[in-house]
C-alpha cells in the first residue's frame, strides 16, 4: 500500500509540475499577436487599383498651310505649253499625333515636292483641261503625296492625305 501511495503522490506531483507552465489561452493569444504582428510587416499593403479611362483620340482632318506652287510644261502634241497649278492638302492624322504627322511632313517635303512635279510633267495639255483629267490627277497627287510624306503602302501610317484643294490653274 505505501507503494500506491507513493505512486498517487508522485502522480499528483507530476500534475503539479505540469501545471506550473503558461496555461493554453495564454500561449494561443501570444501566437496571435505575434503572428498579427507579422503579418503587418510581412505581407505588402493591398493597393486599390483606379481603373482610368484612356483617352479617346479622334480623328481630325487638317490642312497645310504651305501650298505647293508648280510651274511646268506638259505634253503637247504641237507646240509648247505652259501649265502653273498651285494646291495644298489635307490630311487626316488622330489628334495626340498631330505634331509627328507635321513632323514627317517636314522631313519629307522636298521629296513630296519632287514627286508632285514628276506626277504633273506626264500629264498632257488635254488631260489637264478636261474635268475628268482632274479629277484622276487629284487621285494621284493624294496617292502620290500620301506615300511621299507618310511611307509606304503596307506600313503602319500616322496620318494620310484626303484631299487636294485647289488654289491657282492657268495652262497656256
């Protein structure tokens, strides 16, 4: 029997010992605070993304204020003739590339001018008398001035020239 007793006492012992420790509540409210405590230095703040409309850029149609002035000889049949033709164009470009667009135009304009006079030198007397003869040279000057100032076919384009506005005719 002094075993058993002996045995209870050392159980009852043993059970004091193990209630000398921190209780459960308290050790499970120390982790979270400190694992709240890292999580705030831890992880990032969430930020909010604004969604921003882009801008929408219209199209806007835009006239060159520097004419092109041609005086040239066109194909006769008999004689010699005199042919002055002054124009300028329009162009449409989207508005937030407007200043590349007058960019381009300057670094190309004396091609564009080359070209132009090339284009009107091939035309005969009768073509450029007739309305329908007009009419096809005010296709080609835009074609013409388009890849001249803007690139060439297939590339992407900032702009391109929609119409011819004529100024000055006089043949001769």
């Amino acid at each position: 029997m002094a075993e058993d007793k002996k045995k209870e006492g050392d159980a009852k012992a043993d059970e004091g010992k193990k209630k000398k420790g921190l209780p459960p509540i308290v050790l499970i409210a120390v982790g979270a605070i400190v694992g709240g405590v890292g999580v705030v230095f831890a992880v990032p703040p969430k930020t909010v993304e604004q969604k921003h409309e882009e801008p929408v850029h219209h199209d806007i149609d835009v006239l060159h204020p520097d004419p092109l002035k041609k005086t040239f000889n066109p194909r006769t049949k008999a004689g010699k003739g005199t042919a002055r033709i002054e124009f300028k164009f329009v162009y449409t470009v989207r508005e937030d590339l407007e200043g590349e667009a007058f960019k381009l135009i300057k670094e190309n304009w004396e091609q564009a001018n080359s070209d132009a006079l090339m284009l009107l030198k091939r035309r005969s007397m009768e073509e450029l008398q007739s309305d329908t003869g007009m009419r096809i040279l005010e296709k080609d000057l835009i074609d013409e001035l388009d890849r001249a100032l803007f690139g060439k076919p297939g590339t992407e384009r900032i702009a391109t020239v929609t119409r011819v506005l004529w100024g000055d005719l006089l043949f001769q």
